[in-house]
C-alpha cells in the first residue's frame, strides 16, 4: 500500500498558496527535464543534444547580425565555461565555427558551416515533433493557455512589468 508522495507529505500543513507555488514550481522543473530527455531522444540519431540543437538554432539565426558566444550563453542561461564547452563540441563535429567579428576582430562570432546547416535541417522536423508529443496530452488550447500562464511569470522572474 503507498500512501502520500513525498512532495505531499513536505507539503502537508502548509498554507494553500504556498503549497500550490511549491508544488507549480517543482512541476514545472520535472516537465522541463522530461521533455529535455524527449527531445534528447529524438536527436539521438542525429549525435547531438537539445542544448546543441538550440545552439544550432540560435548560431543559424543570423538575419540581422551574427551570433556572439556571449549572446548564446545569455539565451541559453550558460556560464561562459559551458558555452566554450558546448561550441568546442559543435566544432569538433564540424557543425560550427567561430571566427573573429568583422565589427571587432577581439570578438568572435559564430556561424553553421554547411554540415551544420545541413543536420539542423533534417533534425528539425524531428524536434518539432517530439515537443508536440510532449505537449499532446493536453491539446492546442491547453498548450496556449500554459504559455499564456508562464510568460508573465517569466517576466517578473526577470524583474519585467509582466503585462
């Protein structure tokens, strides 16, 4: 026979609020390294990680000016070590490049080289469809109302006015 969870049970006696903000709170970290170890999965194949795709992602997007290391550690919420890391990787497997800016050769910038572009291509459909997995349960709407829920919360995390 089970009885309460162990998060119910740290939770028991508490006020409702704060209950409901601890519990919100540790689910959303669990759905997030869930849906990480999906995504992951689905990239398998491809020899690359999430953190690496997003990096992909980012370092492609460069319509208006390339990408910076430090701009994709910012994004990434990455220390300047996991950032090195993480692009020593992309360029050991020939997927990106650093070079010197051309505004200012002290700084790098970043770009996909023709592997790179290649694989995001072909691993895109791929990640798309692991998150509408992920999110499958809940449906369209239920997706939108979460996203409308989250994205204030997110901006008075970041000291933003969340309307």
């Amino acid at each position: 026979m089970t009885g309460p969870s162990r998060l119910d049970r740290l939770l028991a006696g508490r006020p409702p609020e704060i209950a409901d903000a601890i519990a919100a709170s540790r689910l959303v970290f669990r759905v997030g390294h869930l849906l990480e170890a999906k995504v992951d999965a689905a990239l398998a194949p491809f020899g690359i990680s999430m953190r690496e795709y997003l990096a992909l992602v980012l370092i492609n997007d460069d319509a208006v000016e390339p990408l910076r290391p430090s701009d994709l550690g910012t994004t990434l919420d990455a220390s300047r070590v996991q950032v090195t890391r993480l692009l020593d990787g992309l360029e050991g497997k020939g997927l990106a490049q650093r070079s010197p800016a051309k505004a200012d050769r002290r700084a790098l910038q970043l770009a996909l080289t023709a592997v790179g572009g290649r694989l995001l291509k072909k691993a895109a459909p791929v990640v798309h469809a692991a998150y509408l997995e992920g999110w499958s349960s809940v449906g369209t709407e239920a997706t939108r109302a979460a996203l409308a829920i989250l994205r204030p919360v997110h901006a008075a995390l970041l000291g933003q006015d969340p309307a």
